[in-house]
C-alpha cells in the first residue's frame, strides 16, 4: 500500500468575472461568478451558457494530481438533500460522466490543483447544490457549490406559476407533478420562489408541490376558502407530505424567455391538431405554459384573445386589466381543456432565437 505523504485541503476559489442582474443573456456572453453568502457558495450562470463549479486543492507538499488512490468525485443534491445524483467519478485518467450529465460535464484541470466542474449548456434543472468530494484514501474532504440559473434566485428576471393537468385540481403526486413542470419547460419552485412570487403579489388559493416536497400556497388577500379571513396574509405551509400517495397542484419555475411569443394571425378559429400544424408552418412552434407566464410576466405581453397552447389548454395573457378581458387583475386567464377537435379558438406560437 502506498502511504499518502499529505494532506489534501480543499476550497473553492473566486470565479474571474462578476455576474450583474443587468447582463441580457441574448447579448452577453456566458459568464459565471461567485458570492459568499455565510458558508454558501453560489455561482450564477444563464440558461444554455457554459459554467465552471469551482474546486481547488490547496496541498502542503508538492503531490501530483491524479496520484494513486486520488478519487474526486462531485455529485448533485435533490433539494431536500436526501438523494445525491453522480454527476462525474474521476481516478487518474479514469473519468466517467452520468445520466444527463454525459457528454456536458468534464473537470477543468487548469494545473495539478484544480479540480473544478464545467458544465456545457446548462438548463433549469441543473440549479442546486453540486458536491465536490476529494479522496486520497486518508482524508475525505468535502466542499458544495449552489448553481443558480439566471431567474432562480430573484423574481424580476424568472416567473413561478401555478399548474394543474387535464384531469383537474389535485391530481399530482410530487413525482408527476416534477415531469408536469418540465413537460412545460420548467421546474418545480423552490420555497424561496414562491416567496419571492408572493411578496410581488402573487396570491393563489389552491395548494402546489415545491421542490422540497412540502406543499403550500400565497395568499395575498386573506378570505374564508384560502386558510380563513382573520388568518394574516402569506404562504400557507401544509408541511411535508408523502411524495407518491398525496396528490396537489405544482408551482413551477422558468427563467426568461429566449425567443418571442406571438398570437398566430389566421383568417378561421382552429382545432388542436390545426394549432399545432399552422405554428410548424409559420417556422415555429406552439407556445406552452411557461412561455406563456413568461411573455406576460416579464415583457408585459398583453392580449385578449383565447388560444391554444402546447398541453391543449387554452389561455390568454392580460397585462392590462380592461372590460370583458380580465377586469379585476392582470392574470394568465385559464379558459380549460376544451375538445381537441373544437374549432373554437385561435393558438400562440413561440419562435426561439436563431
């Protein structure tokens, strides 16, 4: 056996360039950056952009990198932190990547102490806290990096809303509920969204999943159905539930746009199946909910008109809250699940950057 001659300190060191909620990611390049929030680290990155999680080894003697025995290995937490996912296992030339990590993640190697994560095209559900474990067979060293994707940490540049599938009001366990948020290009909300989403006025009387796996809800204006008219305002907390047997709604979570969403002229109203058809000829294609939320969130996207959308709901944005278009509040309105084969409505197409 070989006697490891060191000991192997590990810390995370401050990424070169400095992230500002100013940048447009449409204009900027990637960019990555870190802040020290008591003993958490965060580095903040824009959807589909490259980052670097940073890990550094600080030795006291001159022992090369990937030494017999050497194993680093980083790993991403769900967000209650009781699940850890492999992201990358490396061992001297022998490296391997996992699951959806494969192929968009490999360690930096600026010199023999770094063993920092890149991480290609980076998406919503990257965000987290990401593990970076150092073995030398006598110490076992660990350091987390929170990654947080342009949106997640504030509201003005992300949007949370409140989702329930065809089959109505409290039908999705937490697991379906997951697949529900990324069917629309989005995630389930942390808690700290959804405050962010109530203290901007969101107020919303039906209970979602968060991605810890309680379920609550914000009530902005406290009445009899919404947890009683004396209760103070704020987020009703049901607590942890039991992820595959209790079933609620979602509150998911998508950053920005990346591309426009438009109401689709047409001379006659259309079916589902037309919708779909007439955006793939128009070079785009059907918007979805979160695209939705989106454009009307943070562009102001304003009109009265009923359409189709991905998931065969039908809905329309008001941003501007006017006569038979939402009179009372600007909302997404949420018409239903009509008959597919109903030729009562018109569609929003969604073209993506070039």
């Amino acid at each position: 056996m070989i006697t490891m001659l060191c000991t192997v300190f590990l810390s995370l060191t401050l990424a070169s360039s400095v992230y500002s909620e100013t940048n447009s990611p449409a204009s900027s390049p990637a960019y990555t950056a870190e802040t020290e929030l008591g003993d958490q680290n965060r580095v903040f990155a824009s959807r589909g952009s490259n980052v670097t999680l940073p890990c550094r080894l600080h030795r006291q003697h001159g022992m090369s990198f990937g030494s017999v025995g050497m194993r680093i290995k980083w790993t991403k937490l769900s967000a209650d932190e009781s699940v850890e996912e492999d992201v990358l296992v490396s061992m001297g030339f022998h490296k391997k990547s996992y699951d959806s990590f494969q192929g968009r993640v490999h360690l930096q190697e600026a010199d023999d102490d770094d063993a920092s994560l890149v991480l290609s095209d980076v998406s919503l559900d990257d965000m987290g806290k990401f593990r970076c474990e150092v073995i030398d067979g006598i110490d076992d060293v660990i350091h987390e990096v929170t990654l947080e994707v342009q949106g997640s940490v504030g509201y003005s540049d992300g949007v949370v809303f409140p989702y329930s599938p065809r089959l109505g009001r409290y039908n999705l366990n937490f697991h379906d509920a997951e697949q529900a948020c990324l069917d629309q290009d989005s995630v389930v909300a942390s808690f700290d969204q959804l405050y962010e989403a109530w203290r901007s006025g969101m107020d919303w009387c039906n209970a979602g999943w968060l991605n810890d796996g309680s379920v609550q809800y914000p009530v902005t204006k406290p009445r009899g159905p919404c947890g009683g008219a004396n209760a103070r305002a704020g987020l009703r907390n049901y607590g942890q539930r039991e992820k595959s047997k209790s079933h609620y709604d979602v509150f998911c979570f998508t950053s920005g746009l990346k591309g426009r969403l438009y109401w689709l002229v047409q001379p006659d109203k259309l079916t589902f199946t037309e919708a779909v058809q007439a955006c793939q000829d128009d070079g785009a294609e059907i918007a979805n909910v979160a695209q939705m939320y989106a454009a009307w969130k943070l562009n102001g996207y304003d009109r009265c008109d009923s359409g189709w959308l991905a998931d065969g709901s039908v809905r329309y944005p008001i941003s501007r809250p006017r006569r038979n278009c939402s009179p009372t509040e600007a909302a997404v309105r949420f018409v239903g699940f009509p008959d597919k084969k109903q030729k009562l409505f018109g569609v929003y197409c969604f073209k993506g950057q070039q």
